[in-house]
C-alpha cells in the first residue's frame, strides 16, 4: 500500500502521484473530474477524487498538495529594511492590507527575493484562496489525509527545470507551462521565481494560430515586465516543458517572434531506469512536471518555495531546556551529595554508638564495684561528721570557761544520747553574772547551753552560786 501521496487539482482533471515510504514514485493517475468542476460550489469534483483515490487503496497517507497558480493570491511587496526574523510580522501585516479577504487564519507564505544586509525587502507574498483549501482539506478529511504540505504549482516546476538544468541558476529566464488554453509564465532569477503570471487564452496554442499569436502577445508583456521588475536588460532563454516534436514550432514561433532563445525540457527522453520517471508514462509526464519536482524536493527534504501549511515563521526564541536541565541536574547532585553524606554520617554515628555501648558495657562491673565503694565512703563520710573529738571539747571548754577566781567545775559529763552530743556541767560561780557570763561564752555555732538551774550555795563564801548547765554540741556542718 502506498505510504504517501502528492496530489494537484486542475481544470477538468486532477493527477496524483501514488509514493513509497520513501517517497519514490509508485502509480501515477490522472483523474477526469466532471463538467461541473469548474463551479467551485460544486462537490462533484471532489466527490471524483475521493473515489478513485479511495478506489487506488488511498488512506491515511502523508500528503502533498499543489495548487495552480489561479488558487492563489500574489502579491509583490516592497519593505523597508529589517532583520530577517522579524519579516514574517512585516509580511502578514502589509499582505493583510493588500487582500481585501484576507483575516486571522489566513495561511500566508513568502519568499525574499534579494538577501542584501541593510537594504530594503523585496518581498513575493501569496496567499491561497478560501475555496481552495476548503477543497484540499474536504478531500484529506474525507479519505483520513494527513495534509503535510500545500505548495505553489509553479514553484514546484521552477524546482523540477533548476534540477534538470543546473545551468540556469546563474540567469534571468521565463518558464512556460501550457495547460491547453490555461498558460502559466514563471521567471527565474538566480534559481528563485520573481514573478508569476496566468493567462487563460480561448484555446491550445499548439491548435490554434491564433491562440499562438496571442501567447507571443501575452509572452512579450510578461519579458518586459520581469526586465523591468529585475532591471536586466534581456530575459532568456525561454523554457518550455514537453515532448521536443511537440513543442518544436511552437519553440520556433517564440524565437522568432522575441528573439529570444528558446530550450525545451523534453521529459519524455527520460529512461524508465530513472526512479523518479519509470512509474509514468511518457505521454503525461508533461503535465505531471511539478507533481515530480514536489515529490523530489520533500524526498530530499528541501524547503519548498512556499508551503502554505509550514509557513516561514519567526525564529523560536532560544530554548532553556538545556539550562533547566543543567540546573535540574546540579541540584540532583547536591541533594545526592547530601544524601551520601548523611548516609556516611549516620553510619559513622552508628559505629560510634555501637563502640560506645560495648565500652559502657564492659564497664557495668568497674561501676557497680565504684558504687560500694562509694556507699562505704558515704557511709564513712557520714560517720565522721557525727563524730565528736571529744579532747578538742575539752580545749574548747577550757578555753571558754571563766578564770578561776569566777567559777570553778565539781563535776563533769559528757555523752551521746539519741543522737545528741552533750557536756553536762556541775560548778560554783562567785555571782550571777558570773554565770550569765559563762553561758554567754558557752554558746557559738557549734555549742549551744540547753539547760541550767543555779542556787545559792552558802556553804562557801568565795562561791556564792551554784550551777548546773547542759552544753549541747551541734553537728558539723558538710565542708
């Protein structure tokens, strides 16, 4: 089954060429359309189409349309000087000023026909007409098309005479492609078209003298104004596309007639052996020329001079993928650092941890033997501060007692009751205030006088009072 397809609509038939994947040329048909083709109303001609490509195996196919140049609109624009990027807004705007239908969703193409930095634009602007497209875009609807592009019949024929002769790219000549009564004149300056023109005369040149005279006519006009257009003294040669015998008077006639030299690329002299030609009769491939200089174009995946479904458009800003996916990366690297590091720390922790717990393992014994000796000297501790050094009362007692001839001991006790240190003191003072003064040097931070009684003691004169007083010895305070 045919992968791809290359399609033109043309008066009263249409040609369509049947491709491979790789687009090489596998079934040319030529398609009669009914009387009421012309009548663009008229869906008979599409209705013809549709069955014979349906009828062909034709479906859901890449696809190629042409359109002649009476489908479109031309336009020769003059712009002032700007970047290149910025002439499709340039384009579009001043094309939208010249057609008077021409909106939004108008598809548009372009080709610059100079390239010289700094200098204004010229511009060869087109625009295809609405009732074309609907046609192409019912047709590609109605079979599951995939409508890849739609490109200028003529352009596509300027492609076809550059490749067959490569000679030409260096001059300022004019095609000729006769349609029965329907002639399109294509001028080629440098290897890109300059102007197009269609005229529809009332019958074949090749018929009719008449018809002839008034293609010179027509052809005479259209050399003057692509001389004056490019500001070149001559236009030649002049092209023709058909069988030499066919074209040889009329080939004669032209020269003739201008002056001008006159070539014509006889495709029929091609062998089957080339690819591109061997899948169509000799007798049609006159009329399939542009078919075949599409088909080349896109199998060498060249630009078409217009393509009004991939239209010259502005330059995509610079993309910032590849930023984004540099900085998506470096932060991928650092959460991974990150992640390596946490892994390495923990891990280093863990070991830590683990060294530590064998380590206070093998030290529970050390720490449970330190315990009791603790306890012991908590113990030990204890002890010593309750204990009394009784020797160093007993200084303490005669360093605080009163002199002698004050007061005087008959009897002294000392002891440990419940817990409590005591001194107990029987004595003989000359006065009260003798003993006042004793209890008085009795009492200090460590010592305090909890009990006494006194009387008198008339027994001796010396000593009139007679004491009794309990020392109470506090314990000492933690250093």
């Amino acid at each position: 089954m045919s992968r791809n397809l290359a399609l033109e609509i043309d008066g009263p038939e249409a040609r369509a060429l049947l491709l491979t994947a790789a687009w090489q040329v596998d079934k040319a048909l030529t398609i009669p359309l009914p009387a009421a083709a012309g009548d663009e109303t008229d869906d008979a001609a599409r209705q013809a189409v549709v069955e014979c490509l349906s009828a062909a195996g034709i479906s859901r196919a890449e696809t190629i349309a042409l359109f002649a140049r009476a489908d479109v609109e031309l336009r020769l624009l003059n712009l002032p000087p700007a970047p290149e990027s910025e002439l499709p807004g340039l384009v579009g705007f001043q094309i939208a000023q010249e057609l008077p239908n021409f909106d939004a969703d108008t598809p548009f193409d372009y080709l610059p026909l100079n390239d010289a930095p700094g200098q204004p634009w010229r511009i060869l602007a087109a625009a295809p007409k609405a009732e074309a497209m609907r046609r192409v875009r019912s047709i590609c609807r109605d079979l599951k098309l995939s409508l890849n592009r739609v490109v200028l019949r003529p352009a596509a024929a300027v492609s076809l005479v550059m490749r067959e002769k490569p000679e030409l790219a260096d001059k300022c000549c004019l095609l000729i492609e006769a349609f029965g009564p329907q002639i399109e004149f294509a001028a080629i300056t440098r290897g890109r078209i300059s102007l197009l023109r269609n005229v529809i005369l009332h019958a074949a040149p090749a018929d009719d003298p008449q018809a002839a005279e008034d293609l010179i006519a027509q052809l005479r006009r259209t050399l003057v104004a692509v001389a004056d257009q490019e500001r070149v003294e001559t236009v030649e040669p002049v092209v023709l596309i058909g069988a030499k015998r066919d074209r040889d008077a009329l080939e004669k006639r032209i020269g003739s007639a201008t002056g001008s030299p006159v070539m014509t690329i006889d495709l029929q002299s091609k062998t089957a052996s080339e690819r591109a030609w061997h899948a169509v009769p000799p007798p049609d491939r006159e009329r399939f020329a542009a078919l075949l200089g599409a088909v080349a174009e896109e199998a060498e995946e060249l630009r078409p001079a217009f393509d009004f479904i991939n239209p010259r458009r502005p330059p995509e800003p610079p993309s910032r993928r590849n930023t984004y996916v540099l900085a998506g990366l470096a932060a991928a690297a650092v959460i991974l650092a990150l992640v390596v590091f946490n892994w390495l720390q923990t891990g280093r922790l863990k070991a830590e941890l683990s060294d530590l717990k064998n380590k206070a393992a093998a030290m529970d014994k050390e720490i449970r033997a330190a315990d009791k000796t603790v306890t012991a000297a908590s113990e030990v501790e204890s002890w010593l501060q309750d204990e009394v050094v009784w020797l160093d009362e007993l200084r303490w007692l005669s360093e605080q007692f009163l002199p002698a001839e004050d007061a005087m001991l008959t009897k002294l006790s000392a002891g440990s009751t419940g817990g409590r240190r005591e001194l107990w003191l029987d004595g003989l003072a000359s006065s009260e205030d003798a003993v006042a003064a004793l209890d008085r040097g009795l009492n200090d931070d460590s010592h305090r006088v909890a009990g006494k009684t006194k009387s008198a003691n008339p027994s001796d004169g010396r000593y009139r009072i007679q004491f009794r007083s309990s020392v109470r010895i506090e314990p000492r305070k933690p250093q």
